[in-house]
C-alpha cells in the first residue's frame, strides 16, 4: 500500500521541528550558566589535584637549613688545538 505526504502533515512535521528547535535554543541559554560553571569547577579540581600531587613529587622532605643542589655543572669543552689558527683581523676604513 502505498502512502502520500500531505501538505497538513508537512505543515504539522515543518512546525514540530521548529519547536524543537526553539525549545532547544531557550533550555540551553536557561541551563548554559550553571552547566559551565560545573565543568570550570570540576576542571579546576582535577588541575588542582594533579598541581599538588607534582609539588608532593618535587619537594622531598628537608631539615631547615640543609642545603641541597638539584643541578650538577655542566662538563666543560676542552678546546681542540688541532682545529686550525687564530687570524687576526683588522677594520679597514
């Protein structure tokens, strides 16, 4: 059996879909505040845990007035004599 589109369930089809769609734009300016302000809030607590969990990491326990150096000096290059000779140069004016 085959079925035809009427223009009354068109019209009525075209009209749902608007209200859909404008009840959509109206919940999500109602509900868009308090829906952002838990994600900043769950985003900050999930930044703060992993910043404290890294300065429990970093920071090992020290008594007061011990001195500690986390960085070692660098080795220094030892210069190659065999790289060639040292011209000197003059500014010509």
């Amino acid at each position: 059996m085959l079925q035809y589109a009427s223009f009354v369930g068109f019209i009525r089809t075209i009209l749902i879909i608007m209200m859909i769609w404008y009840g959509i734009k109206i919940l999500s300016r109602l509900f868009a505040p308090y829906f952002m302000r838990f994600v900043v809030k769950k985003a900050e607590q999930k930044f703060g845990q992993q910043f404290n969990q890294q300065q429990n990491r970093q920071q090992p326990q020290q008594e007061e007035g011990e001195t500690t150096i986390d960085k070692t000096p660098k080795q220094t290059k030892t210069s190659n004599n065999n790289v060639g000779e040292y011209v000197d140069y003059e500014e010509i004016e």
